[in-house]
C-alpha cells in the first residue's frame, strides 16, 4: 500500500499512473520516475483529460496496468514470503492469460563475436580472451533454413542477434538484415532482432519489413549499471527503446540476474520497466551464465537460484500483469520441476534450441518432451494470448475520472 504521508489512494494512484503516461518523452519521465522527483505544483494550470481504469478482481487479489509503482511498493512484493508470492503471482497470471500457453521462441546469433562493448558477462566482446571467435553475417539461406527448423520443431517467434554496439552505418548488412526481416515474416512467425543501438529511421525500415519486436536489455538496475557496462549509457538504452516504440515495433527487453548486482538493483530494473509509460511488450529474466575469458567468468558471483529467478518472474508478472514474461538464458541450470516453478510464476515464454547466441539451451526435443509432461501449450504467432479458463470468474470494473496531464 501507499505510504499514509502520501494520502493518495490506489484508485487516484492508478489515475495519475495513466495522466503521467500520456508525457510525451520516455527519457525525461524515466529520470523523474527513477529520481523520486514529485509532480510539478505548475500541474495545476495543465489541462485535464479523461481516462479509464481497468482493475481485475480473483480469489482475493486485485490486479490493473499500473505506471505509478514505487520502489517501496516493488520492494514489498519481491519481499512477500515466497508460497503466498508464487500464489499471488499465479493469481494475477490467470486473470490476464490461459496459464498454461507458453511460446517457444528461438534465438539465432547471425553475426558472432567482434562486438566492441566491454559487456563483462559477454564472450563475444573484442576485449576479452573467451572460446568465441568473430564470424561474418550469416547469408540470407542460412538464415531461413534455421527459421524453418525453429518452426517444424514449435517455435513462433524468430529472433536475429547480432554482436555490435550499433547498427549505425552498416549498410550492407543492413539491407540484408532487412531480406531476412521480410522473408521470416513471410513464413509466419513472429520476427525480433536484437543489434543493438538504433535511430529512429533505422526502426522505421524495420517496422516496414516486416518486424514484430526489438530487443534492447537494460541489463540491471541504473544505479549498478556502470559495474557492469561503461561502453554505452543507461539512457543510449533507453534511447533506443524509445525509438523501437515511437516506430511501432513491440519492446522486448529485459535484465540478467547474477552480475553482482544487490536486491535492490533487481527492484530498481523492474521499478524502471514498471514506471515506463508503456510497459515492454516482453521482458526476459536471464540467469547470468558465466563464461571464461570474461570478467564475470573469472571471477564469478553466487549463481542464481531458484529463489532469484522465482521472485523476478513472479514480481514481473504482477506489476506488469500485460507483459509476457520470457525464461531465457540460463534456463539449462535449472532443473525441470525448477523450471515449472517459473511457470507457475508466471513466465510464459521460452527460448528454445540448442544455443541461446552463443550459450548452451534445452533441446528442441527435450522441449517438447517438457511441454508434454506439463501440459503447456505454444502460443500461435500473430495471435492474441488465449483467454484465461477462469475469465468467468475475474471480476472486471471499468472507472473514468478527469485527470491532469503534464506537459
């Protein structure tokens, strides 16, 4: 619950989650959000619009697309005593989802090593001594071949990444990118790419061809950040987010646990996606998978747990109870009563195959065998998300108020 001191209830603490979402600048309302900066007293003489809350009511949990979250409030959830959280999070997973959909997703490197960054949990920066070796973009063919086998083996959503810092003037492999973009659409699967820093024009050319989401990690919290990456800012990320969504492309992006980071950090990533005025259309929770040759790989932290994975699953699922939440790299470390776990969660997307870029992945068959023994379901590309099973039972109301907005 809100502090007493701020005397806002939920319901006005909803309202102005919406108002504050209608600013029309990501980077400068993330700043605010994330400096705890308060809203302008000159918020008086702006003008007022009307909105319309949603809110969702099962088995004594209440649930709605909020923008508003503290870190106090994030903080409490991921702290809430694990069997009551689980239960919680699954509650809010079946007011929004058919529990048991899952999309399988795979993720193909089509340009390995090279990459300038000084990432320290990555082997595929030029700054580190690790197994990766740089190769050149993949060709065209190479490319969907493996598209096929992704989709004769159950994924529907096809992802391309690429190791550079930016796409900047790569023109060439730009153009080509844009082929591959095309011709996977055109199979029927959802196309994602990941290649780092992009313009608005870049995104614009990628929304013509066909793409469906791009993915862009902020990695960690803003604060821990630096301990990890110094080669690109917080805000080039977010940047690129901005311009990802200002394009019309869905957001994917998402944080690893396990760099070293603290609690805190791992409220303070959620609280930045949670507060954005449009939250990720999937967020993926990675488990650091530790390389030699990388700093992170020599001298490594405590391996995430269970626990770990749990809470940041399950803590993503209820502030951003829309938002699809993807199981991704080190999934292979967990076993599968584990991996059911994040299920129950609320994690309702896997990667698949047998590399995730360049680190090992379950097997397509293992997989499915996987699926089988749970009962999960894949989620068919370029469809909604099924309904839940329980949608007679969630209680919906709908309330509208005038609300002011910021400039």
């Amino acid at each position: 619950q809100l502090g007493n001191s701020q005397r806002v209830t939920p319901e006005d603490a909803m309202f102005r989650s919406l108002a504050r979402s209608h600013a029309p600048r990501l980077l400068r309302r993330q700043a605010a959000m994330e400096g705890g900066r308060p809203m302008s007293a000159a918020a008086d003489s702006q003008p007022t619009e009307t909105v319309t809350v949603e809110e969702r009511s099962l088995s004594g949990y209440n649930a709605s697309v909020r923008h508003d979250w503290t870190r106090e409030e994030i903080d409490a959830i991921y702290n809430t005593p694990w069997l009551e959280l689980l239960y919680r999070a699954a509650t809010v997973h079946r007011m929004y989802w058919d529990p048991m959909e899952v999309q399988q997703c795979t993720l193909l490197s089509i340009k390995t090593g090279g990459c300038t960054e000084d990432c320290k949990y990555c082997s595929q920066s030029v700054r580190y001594k690790t197994m990766v070796k740089p190769t050149p973009t993949m060709k065209l063919q190479e490319v969907l071949e493996a598209a096929r086998r992704a989709k004769e083996a159950g994924s529907t959503r096809f992802c391309m990444g690429a190791a550079w810092r930016e796409l900047g003037n790569k023109k060439n492999a730009f153009r080509n990118i844009l082929d591959m973009v095309r011709e996977v659409n055109a199979m029927d699967m959802e196309v994602c790419c990941t290649l780092g820093m992009l313009n608005e024009e870049q995104a614009a050319q990628l929304k013509e061809a066909g793409l469906t989401a791009y993915n862009h990690n902020l990695d960690t919290s803003r604060e821990y950040y630096p301990e990890v990456i110094t080669s690109r800012s917080y805000d080039d990320r977010l940047a690129t987010i901005e311009n990802v969504r200002a394009a019309g492309i869905k957001v994917c992006s998402g944080g690893i646990i396990g760099l070293g980071e603290k609690q805190h950090d791992r409220i303070g990533l959620l609280h930045t996606f949670a507060t954005m005025p449009e939250h990720p259309e999937s967020v993926p929770i990675n488990a650091l998978v530790a390389i030699d040759g990388t700093p992170l790989g020599d001298d490594p932290t405590d391996a995430p747990t269970i626990w770990d994975m749990g809470r940041m699953i399950a803590t993503a699922r209820i502030v951003m109870p829309r938002t699809m939440v993807r199981l991704s790299a080190g999934r292979l470390s967990f076993s599968e009563s584990e991996q059911s776990m994040m299920f129950m969660a609320g994690a309702n997307s896997i990667f698949n195959g047998d590399k995730l870029l360049t680190t090992a992945n379950p097997a397509f068959d293992a997989d499915q065998a996987l699926f089988k023994r749970l009962g999960l379901k894949g989620k068919p590309a370029h469809t909604e998300a099924l309904e839940s099973p329980l949608k007679d039972r969630v209680m919906i109301q709908h309330t509208t108020k005038e609300v002011q907005m910021q400039a």
